[in-house]
DNA sequence: AATGAATGAGCCTTCATTCAT
DNA sequence: CATGAATGAAGGCTCATTCAT
C-alpha cells in the first residue's frame, strides 16, 4: 500500500476504511466490487488503487486494520484478567461492539474473515485473523476448565458458542446496519443461559 | 422452467441436478459459473437455458427440488412422531445424510440456501427453504418444552443448535465431499453432550 | 489456446488471424487494443479470449503462425538453392510478398516480431521469430562470402540491407495497407543497385 | 504552452526536457507515461500540465526544441560547407552525438520522430522534424551528385544510409544510455565501406 | 434435443488530466 | 509556483445469456 494514505484526513480515511469493510464484509472478496466501494465511500474508482495497488492489497489492508484496532482494544478491556468463560467472551463481544461505533462493519469483517472461502484470498484471510485467535486463546489462559461440568467438554463449548455467536451477529446486521445493542442484548441472554448449564 | 425437462432420462436429470446444486451450494449463487456446472455435470451450457431460462430460474428448480425432496423423505422418517428434542433433531440431520447417497450436496445446499447473501437471490432462497423450516416445526410439534430445564428456553436451544449444526456440517464439506458418516458421529457426540446438560 | 479454433470455418479464422496480425503488426503489442481487432475483424471481444485465454496468447499464436507458415512457403521457393546474396534475399522478400496476398500484415508482423520493444513480450518475439531467422541463415548457406568485394564485408552488408529492406517495407505501408507491388519494385532497384558496388 | 516554463531555472527546465524526451524517445508517445516522467525527471505530475496543458503540447514542445537546438548546433558544424556526401553525414551524425552531452536523448528523439506510428500524434512528428530535414538537405546543396558512381543513385544511398544510420542509433541506446563512442565508431567503420564502393 | 460458438455488459486496473491546497 | 490527491474514460478479461447448427 501508498504509506500517504495515513496523511489524508481522519475523516476520509474511515470513510474508505469503513466503505471497503462494509463490502468486503457483507459481500466476501470475490463478489465485492470496485464500482458498490465507489457508492457506498463516495471515493472514486481510481483512488483505490492509488492508495492500496489492487483489491488484494485493499482486502490485506482493510482486514489487517480491522485486526489490529480490535486488539488494540482488547489490550485494554481484558487487563482485568477475568477468569469466567463467558465473562471473557462477554467483554470480547462487547469490544466488537464497542469498535463498531467508529467502524461499523468491523465485527462482522472479523466474522467474514473466518469464513473466506475464495481461493484467491483464503490465505490472506486466515493470516491477517491470527493476531485476533491469539488474543483470544490469550484471554482463556486464565479460565480454569475444570469449573465445567464434567458432561461438557471446553471444545464442544467452543464450538457451539462460536457458531452461535456468528449466528447472532449475522442475524445483527440482517437489514445491512448493525444492531449493537440488540446484539449484545441477545448474547447477554444466550450467555445467562449457558452459564447455568454448563458449570459444575 | 421447461417442463420437458423430466421426460429426459431419470440418470441426466440427477446428473444436472447434482451439478447445480454443486456449485451452487459451494459457492453462493454468485460465484457460481454455468462453466463450473458444465464441467461437472458434462453437459452443455446451452441445454441449461433451454430448460431453466436463466441462471436464478436453475437456482429456484434445484433449490425447491432439494427442499421437496428432503420434505418427502422427512415425511417417512419422521412418521413414528418421536417427542425427544434430540431424537427429532437426529432423525432430520440423518434424513440430510440419507438423501446425500443421492443428491451428495443436498444438505449443504439447504444450509447454503439459509445463508445466502446474494441480493439479487435471497427472496428467492428464502421462499424455497420455507417448506422446509414448516416441516421441521410441524416434527417438533410433539416435543414439550417443559421437559427442558427451567434455566434453558426452546428458543435459545433452537438457535444454538442450528447454527451449531451449521458449523459441523460446513466443517463436514471442507474438502469438497462430503464425510457423512463424520458428520452424523459429531452431530452424535455434540446431542450427546446436549441432553446432559439442557433437560430438567 | 483452444484448438477448437481450426474448427472454425478457414474464412473465420483467417479473418480473425489477419485482423490480429493488422493491429499488431501496426502499434505493437502494448498498443494493439482488443477493441481494435473487434473492429477490424468484426468478431467480438469475448471471442478472442475464447480461443486464445489473453491478449498474450493471442499474439504467440499470431507471431508462430506467421513465421510458421511464411518458413513453409520459404521451403518451397528456396529449393533451387540460390547463392547469389540478393538472389537468395529477393526470393525472401517475394515470399513474403506472396503470403500477403491472403495475410496482408504478415511481412509487417514479421518485421514488427523483430522490432518489438515491450518487455512483457519481447522474448515471445524473440522466441517466435526465431526459426524464420533459422531459415534465412540455412539459405545463406549457399552463398560464398568471396564473392564480395574485399571492401565489403558481410556482416555491414546484412545490416545495412536489413535496415533497408525495412525502411522500404515500412514505407510500403504507409497508407495502412501494403502496396505489394511498389515495395518489390523497390527492393529489387535497391538490389540492382547494390548488385553492382559491392561484388569484387 | 505556458511561456513562464523559460523563466524556471535553466536547470529544471532541462531536467523536464530531458525526461520527456528520454520516455518519449525510449517508449514513442502513446506508451510515454506522466509516471514515468515525475519518476524519472523529479517533478510533480501537475507541473508538466502546468507548464504544457497536456500530454500532445508536451511533445509537441520537446520535439521542436529537439530539432531547434539540432539545426542550432548543425548551423554552426556546417559552416564549412563540406562537400564530400560521407563527411557531411559525419558531420551531422558528430553533432548529434556533441548534443547528447545535455541531452542525452535527443538523437533517438530525432529518430523516434520520424519513426512516430501513433494516429494521434504522427501528423504532429511529421511536421516538428521538418525544419531538420530542410537544414540536412540545405547541407547537401554542396554535394555534387556526378562524384557518385554511375551505378549509384543519391535516392537510393540517401534511402540506405538513413536506414542504416536508424538502426545503428537503436542499437547504440539499447541498454537504455547512449554508447556515444560506440555509435560514431560503427558510424565510422560503416561510411569507411560506403565510401569504397559507391564513388566513381 | 443438444451443442458450443458468439455476444456484450460488467469488473479490475491503468493513466491522462483536473484541481484544491 | 508546486504538489499530488482525485477523477473517469478506456483497456484486458469474465461470464450469463443467445442462437445457429
């Protein structure tokens, strides 16, 4: 990517940030077009590729931004160091939603980054993700998987309540905007109820 | 669609409906290339249009044909009216592998048609797959909700569940085929774990 | 490329050939834009990449059968094994003059396959112009060098004349299509000419 | 143009005439890019438009320099008025090498003037190289043809020395750099040859 | 019925040109 | 005066769709 695009305005920098992730992240690599960025940032078609090269290299940098921003907040909101599997969750899932206040569609990027399916961009995909899985498998360091019921094994949980969680969150931005509240209102619920069945 | 489709041979029916269906639930309706199906289904391009007019009228053949026939095949199995939450889960997600021997893609194609994203598609696939969300209700009609844990609702239980089995089936197609007999054992193991914990 | 492509009807393909061959030889690789050959050959874009993937292919198919099928008739009109130097060349020249009754550029392709300066082509060029100059070098094999004048030597000899010849052939082109008949008349006065300064 | 680029300093307007005339020599106009120019040249893209409205008046204004500053330095170099066809020649082709001290591309520029193919600009090469080629035929108005064998016309020689001269020069920049020595030498060598054989 | 040659709209990308700073 | 951010038309290429055979 053109370094010069950290100088232009805060402002038009999210525009495009947040114009590429909302395509990316609602259509996927292969079928998010130039022309639906151009509408939706209203920036037009060339300035992409001034900034960013090719679609590869803006998919790179817009899911690499994503990434890191995330982080960066979790850094911060998990320093409490919680111990309860869904508490840990909970505050993960309340950053997400908390970045989504400026980035609208960077929880639903995250989700779309694990599910890439084209071949083209798979690999990139799954690269720039890893500093995210990281960050979580850190943050579980501190649960104690005994606490769980001894029916439940902490991978079936894991699965279970990851795919719910994309369920959720993709039920979220159904009519193309995010519902954070209702999001986090709904994982609230869903939790509470896990909770009372899963531990020991 | 033309309806002389089915005075051809039962064989290259099955031959252009698993084709389809191939590639239309591996990749989306978008992404989906008449090219792909004529290489796999090894029929020509033009004799797709002369039955199905266009690419979403395929999409809406194969997707009501998938769903019609999984109905059927529900419609026997799940005559003995079983009570058991797990147990009607298990009977449908069976049925699912049972129509695989045939139509090796029609389980994810259901999925498929649940997550599709597609504008230009979506009323459509949401259309087709409603017989189906009918049949899976009208199975679970026998069920009582009381049996479940007072901490633990059917609607909650619903929504983790599917997307669950979402994941473990998407999981099961990962390379290209699909392994039913891993399938129905993690479905298993994943009941297994769910009975214990979510009942009264 | 796809050999379906001599399936076509001979008129189709030399049509699509000469129109190739015309936009080539006349800008260049880099230059000669699809739009150009849709024009010129009255076949639309798509085509072209259904016989010849890109734009790259189509100009290895075009280069090797020009040099391919001028080396052809070479082989018939070099038989008598002149050695004469102007002899062997005139028959050349009159060669390519011949197979510009059915593909007008090619003797330009061949001169323009010599000239071309794009990287991403130039050893293409180079690679397919090759055994066209395989040729010329077998029928100079003939011709005995003490022939000359001891004021001559061969090699500015060849260099002075291969840039004449295409100066002449260039200017025989002038007007966008080849006056056959005023380049021979030309070259065989620069023959003439020659013929009688530089023999000892 | 803009006549305030002549009150930039020397130096950067040589700067811009000689990275215009460097891209457009090496690449002829239409693959001559603004890029290229801003890389090659240092100066920002805005400046060239500034200075020359756009990329036509650019050449239009490096190519009659070119040939200015070439009859300039021609006036001088001829005064002597020489008569012998190979020394007024050498003449000319000397000075061209002594212009390419500051402008080291414009002898090819003169020739990829005359070379031009590019529909949109060619009327505009053919006019700008003009006034050389009156200066180069006032040069010969000292020459007597009767010197000449009678075998030899001066059309002809004019026709093949110019070729050949054309080819010389191409290969003298072929590393991207003008070989000055190298280019007299062959030069030299070859007007040695012609010299023997074409006088009576 | 069946084929696949043929078409052209649409997508990614390049590049001359404009314009705010 | 100078810069380079911004634009959009044009080029290479893909792919749903049409149509002659």
């Amino acid at each position: 990517m053109n370094d010069k695009f950290f100088d232009l305005k805060k402002e038009k920098q999210d525009k495009m940030i947040n114009g590429a992730m909302q395509v990316f992240a609602c259509k996927g690599y292969k079928n998010a077009s130039t022309d639906d960025m151009v509408k939706v940032a209203g920036v037009s078609k060339g300035l992409w590729f001034h900034y960013f090269v090719n679609k590869m290299g803006l998919y790179s940098f817009v899911s690499d931004y994503c990434v890191k921003y995330l982080n960066m907040e979790l850094q911060v909101n998990l320093m409490s160091k919680p111990s309860d599997y869904f508490d840990i969750l909970y505050i993960i899932e309340n950053t997400k939603v908390q970045i989504s206040k400026i980035y609208p569609f960077a929880p639903l990027m995250i989700q779309s980054m694990l599910d890439e399916k084209d071949e083209e961009i798979i690999s990139v995909a799954k690269d720039m993700i890893e500093p995210y899985k990281d960050k979580v498998r850190e943050a579980f360091e501190n649960f104690n998987e005994s606490e769980l019921s001894s029916d439940v094994s902490k991978d079936m949980l894991d699965m279970t309540v990851g795919y719910t969680l994309k369920g959720i969150m993709e039920k979220a931005y159904n009519n193309g905007v995010f519902d954070a509240e209702n999001y986090l209102s709904e994982v609230k619920a869903y939790f509470d109820m896990m909770r009372k069945i899963v531990y020991a």
